[in-house]
C-alpha cells in the first residue's frame, strides 16, 4: 500500500476534578502534569491522496513513521533546546578520551543495563562498552544508578544516552568526573569504536535538556502563603498573570510592574484602535506590547482555569491559566547573548534593555514615550578643597544604583557550625533612606585642580537637579569576597507610606561661588612658579622635567618638584613635552575620549552612565576590566564631566540647556509601587 500524504490526529481535553486545595508543598520539588493527566489522546492516519480516512496504522512502515511524526519536536521547541544547548561544551574528559580495545556490540548487549533487567535510560560507556542504567529522572524513566556506579568502580568518566543520539551527531554526553553534560565532538568515532553506526541510530528518548525544559516551563510555585493557607485567586481588569515560559519569571515580574504604571498602561492598552498595520507582527514591538497590554489589563483572560472544575461542595477556586508572552520574549531577546537564552537573567538588566527598545520604536501621533516617565537629571557638584572653586555638570538619567551598606549580625557558633557546617550570613536591615544618603553623600576625589594646581583634590556630590514620574531605583546588594562579586542578602526596607526626596534636591550655583575656568580656558591656564622653576634649571634638570614636576606637585615649590624629578628619572617619557592646560591627565576637567557603545554595554548591566564612564576612563576602556573597577568602588557615583557623545547629550555645564528631563518642583514624594527581588544567590539574577 502506498500512501503519499498522511495526516495524524487529534486529541480531546481531559476535564480534571478536584475536591479539595492542591496538597501542600513541603520540599521543594516539581510536581510534573504530564498530557497524559490532561488528554485523552487518538491517532487516526488520512491519505488524502486515495481518500482513505482510516488507514491501518500497522500497514507496512506507518508505524515507525507516525510514531517519528509524534515525537518531532517543534520549532519553537527546537530553539528552546538549543538555548540551552549553547552552555554545553567539552571537557579534558571527552576530548581525551582514550578507548581500550575495540570490538562490535551485539544489539542484544544494547537491549538492556548490564547489571539489571532496565530497557530504557541506558547509558554507553565511551571508554569500555558496558552498558549501565542512569539516575531515575523526575517525570522521565526510571534509573538504578548503575552507570554511575560503574564509573565508582573503573573512574571511567564519559557515557552517551543511547536512546538519545540522532542521525545528526547530537546525543546526551555526561561526563561523571566533572558531573556535568558535555560534548564529544568525535562522538560518531568514539560510538563506531564499539560498531554503532550513528547515522543508522533513531532518537527514542527524551534528552535531558529536553526534560529540563518540559519540567521548567511546568514549574508552579506554592500558592500558599507563609502560615500554609491557600491563597485565593482573584480575577478581573488588571488582574491576570503570566505563565512561566522556562526561567522567564524575570521577564513576567517586569511586564507587571511597567503595566501597572498608567503611563504604560495607557500607552498600549488601546482596545478602541486598530492593530498597527504590519507585514510581520512577530518583528514589530507595537504590536507585541499592545497585545500583552490587552493580555493583561483587558481581563478576557482573567478568568478560572476552564480545564480544572471543582465540585459543588469545595471551595476550592481553580486559578488562571495565564498568558504566555512567547513572542514578546523571542522579539525582546532577538540578537542578545543573554536575553536570547533560556538561562535566568537579571531582570533590572532586562528593565534597562526593554526600556531603550520602547525608546528607539516609533511613537506617532498622540502617542507618546512611556519612557520619559523614567527619566530625570542629576546634578554634580566639585569643589577644589584648596581655592573653593566649584564646577556642576549634569547627566540625564533613567534610574538609580544606590549602595546597600553591610551589617552583619554577631553570629553564635552552634553545634553545627563546631562540626564544620557553616551557617549562612544574616544581616541587620537597612532603609532605603540609608541607601539614598550614601548615594548623595560627599565624598574627596584625588584631581588636580586646573585653577590653582592645587593635588589636594575635590569634594564630589551628586543629587537631583530634576525628579521623575517613577524613580527607578536598583539596590546594589553586592560585595567583594576573595575579589569574587557575591550577592548579600540584606534586607532593604521601604515603607508603605510616602517619602519625601526634597533633602536630595540640588541647589544649583550658589551666590558667591567662583566657578572653575572650563577646559578650553584651563587648557592655557596652568603658568609654572618661575622661582622654582628658575632654582631646578640652575640645579641642570631640563625644562621640561621642571615644568612636568611643578604641575604635577600643585606648582608649590621646588623642593617638592625636585622630589618628583628624582622618582621618575627612569620614566620612559619624562623627557617628551606633554600638554600641562587643563585638559592633562589627572586633571578635573579630565575628560578622556569613552567609547560610547561601551558605555551602553555597561548600562545594560544596571551600571549607570556617569559610573561606566569612570570606569572605562580608569581601565583604558576594557570592559571586563571596568566591571571589575564598578564591583571594586561601589561608592564612587562616577564621572559627571564627559561633554557627551551623540547619545549622552544631556552631560553638559549647566545653563547650556534650554529644559531638562522630569520635574524640578517640590516636594518630590514618592509611595513603593512594585518591587522584583530575585531570591536566588547568583549576582546575574536579580
């Protein structure tokens, strides 16, 4: 029989029953619904071509060919396996794989574990053929753990999933000395060692990242609260969540909180509208943030899970379904290394990145930036301690970092801890008001003054020239152990009742304050003192060298100078003519060229402008080094001073703008309207 077109089908929503509240979660585990709990599952084979509509399913190949059919992965599943495909890499362990002597595996060795009767979950070893069952697998197959045994008794580290290698050369590669997935790129060799041809080989088990992502995107947290009470869903406008898209929560705890805002809100909830006209919805930002704009707030979608029906005597309330913002989360991510994969990410990074998308997208008509809410300007005020000048730069910005300082609590040794099991941390909490005053607080920067010349240094403060709509605020919870960033888990408080930012106002240019000369005017402002420099010629130092020496001393005399000669004899260019104006290095018009792409870079990891560009300045532009730098001076607000490129045109003297960012007015109170902390230790995830 013949058939060149077949459809297979179809399956019927299985209607669950439940008659009382889900049972408590009591470990953390994941309880796995698979379809089987949700449908009732018929395959039935058309061949349109001879209008049959029920062929025999045992005919010749159909089966195998159906059941290949079945098990396909989608696209859409596809791109997710291979997100999480890219963390897996070689190890020393399978690029050095030596084998020992080869031989041709019957297929009946192949059927089941070499140590029990197990068919399925059988894992090869690479090095010597034996044939061990893996670890039972939550929702997958069952396992003894012989594979991992064998590795115990041999150290024979590297196996292969049989049932997971394809055709192309992919399989589940586990490397049991490193206990971790890896790949063999010589994988096609190494099984043919043991006379498995691989392109003759059929998938038929799940990988493990497969598995991964099935029982990630299942993953439901406890709807409990803290005393074990069920929490009641509620439903209605405004009140519809977002189903877990596999290490997305991220992305739904954002989209929550910019939606909440009205500023958002009424930006993309347009339900009188039409769609954007668009020849691809899938690519277009309007139509992807109008859609989960309608999702979220319309309440359409706010309703009990229809799947789930309680009886007549429970009181139990199924919950939603939830939207699943796939395609905003594939747009969003579409070209970012991070973003783009399945991997938790920071979600103050994500706020940043999803902002500048929504600025860059066209807003015609009435249609306006619901990011300009965000934005506002800060001003910073130097002051050279030795002749009071002063200079103010500002910076437009959309958000904060404000330290978060670190009081640990006395610790009792106990019991355990005498044994050799480290008790985790605690810390005294901190108010946000803390936070803020150490962010506004003055602090002494080492700069030369291009005025007098003084090394003394400047007093530096930053504080607000203009107040946004909604004050983004990230809570640097970090801290420098063993020069490794680690995240700490300090309690920051914020009050429900209102707070009042008009102590952090700046005051601007005050009467009687001398402003520093700008940089052009420092530029030939700097006149060495002519006595000293008239003593180091007679002593026989090159000019040069004098005028060197006396810029960098703060021009005070020439004993200091003649100090500075001596200690820099060996310099390879202290004989090469510098620019001693005011635009020198060290100076505090100081404004080394900052590659502007770097400075975005920077801020898309929730380091603000002034901060990345102090950094780059400091580390000559490297970037891995300027995180670092960020990491290792928490304090330092940064560098206010850059005349500004293109994208950074807000960084002017003041005065030199018509209108600025936010609002000036006060008082500036502010109320906590949404907060997203991540519980989680790694410091990518916040």
């Amino acid at each position: 029989m013949s058939c060149k077109h077949i459809d297979a089908a179809g399956s019927s929503c299985k209607t669950l029953s439940r008659n009382k509240p889900p049972q408590k979660i009591s470990k953390l585990a994941i309880a796995a619904e698979t379809e089987e709990d949700r449908y009732d599952t018929h395959t039935k084979v058309l061949c349109y071509e001879c209008g049959v509509k029920d062929v025999e399913i045992t005919s010749g190949k159909l089966s195998s060919i159906v059941d290949g059919v079945l098990k396909a992965n989608t696209f859409a599943r596809q791109a997710e396996v291979q997100a999480w495909e890219q963390e897996i890499t070689p190890c020393e362990h399978t690029l050095c794989l030596e084998q020992d002597s080869g031989r041709q595996i019957d297929s009946q060795e192949l059927g089941h574990c070499s140590m029990c009767d197990l068919k399925e979950n059988l894992w090869l070893c690479l090095q010597c053929g034996n044939l061990g069952c893996g670890r039972a697998q939550f929702g997958g197959s069952g396992g003894n753990s012989h594979g991992l045994d064998h590795f115990n008794h041999t150290s024979h580290a590297v196996a292969v999933k049989l049932g997971s290698i394809t055709p192309e050369g992919t399989a589940d590669i586990y490397c049991y000395a490193c206990n971790d997935e890896r790949t063999d790129p010589e994988l096609a060799t190494h099984l043919a060692h043991w006379g498995i041809n691989i392109a003759e080989r059929e998938k038929t088990e799940k990988s493990l990242t497969e598995m991964q992502i099935e029982q990630n995107l299942k993953w439901e947290f406890s709807m409990t609260s803290e005393d074990g009470k069920e929490l009641t869903p509620i439903f209605g406008k405004g009140f519809t969540g977002l189903r877990n898209l596999g290490n997305s929560c991220y992305l739904s705890s954002i989209l929550q909180c910019l939606f909440s805002m009205p500023e958002f809100a009424n930006r993309y909830f347009l339900p009188q509208d039409l769609s954007p006209s668009t020849s691809k919805p899938a690519e277009d930002l309007e139509t992807q943030l109008r859609k989960v704009a309608n999702g979220l707030l319309s309440g359409r979608y706010s309703v009990p899970d229809t799947d789930v029906v309680a009886s007549e005597d429970s009181p139990y309330v199924p919950h939603q379904k939830g939207l699943a913002p796939s395609m905003l989360k594939h747009l969003v991510g579409r070209g970012h290394e991070e973003f783009s994969t399945m991997r938790q990410q920071d979600a103050f990074e994500l706020l940043l990145h999803l902002l500048k998308l929504v600025t860059r997208s066209p807003h015609v008509g009435h249609l306006q930036d619901p990011v300009n809410s965000f934005r506002f300007v800060m001003e910073q005020r130097l002051q050279c301690i030795s002749c009071n000048r002063v200079r103010y730069r500002t910076d437009e910005q959309e958000n904060i970092s404000v330290p978060v300082p670190v009081r640990r609590k006395l610790r009792v040794v106990n019991n355990d801890e005498a044994d050799g099991n480290q008790s985790k941390d605690e810390f005294e909490p901190v108010t946000l008001k803390e936070c803020l005053d150490i962010f506004t607080g003055a602090e002494e920067v080492e700069l030369t003054c291009p005025s007098c010349g003084s090394k003394m240094g400047f007093t530096k403060r930053s504080l607000f020239k203009t107040f946004p709509k909604v004050l983004a605020v990230n809570a640097r919870r970090f801290e420098l152990i063993n020069w490794v960033p680690t995240k700490l888990d300090v309690p920051v408080v914020v009050g429900d009742e209102p707070f009042d930012l008009d102590i952090y106002k700046s005051a601007g240019l005050q009467d009687g304050e001398e402003l520093l000369p700008d940089d052009a005017q420092a530029a030939t402002g700097f006149i060495p003192n002519q006595a000293a420099l008239n003593e180091l010629e007679a002593m026989g130092f090159p000019r040069v060298r004098c005028e060197k020496a006396l810029h960098a001393t703060g021009n005070i005399n020439a004993d200091a100078a003649m100090n500075w000669i001596l200690a820099h004899m060996d310099d390879p260019n202290v004989d090469t003519p510098v620019d001693l104006g005011g635009t020198g290095s060290g100076t505090a018009g100081a404004s080394g060229s900052v590659n502007p792409e770097s400075v975005e870079m920077l801020g898309a990891m929730g380091i603000s402008v002034p901060q990345a560009r102090k950094a780059l300045k400091e580390t000559g532009g490297d970037m891995e080094r300027a995180v670092d730098w960020v990491f290792s001076h928490p304090d330092d607000q940064g560098d206010f001073e850059d005349e500004g490129t293109p994208q950074d045109k807000a960084s002017a003297p003041t005065g030199d703008r018509g209108s600025f960012a936010g609002s000036a007015e006060l008082p500036a109170r502010f109320r906590l309207q949404s907060i997203v902390c991540h519980k989680g230790a790694s410091i990518h995830a916040g």
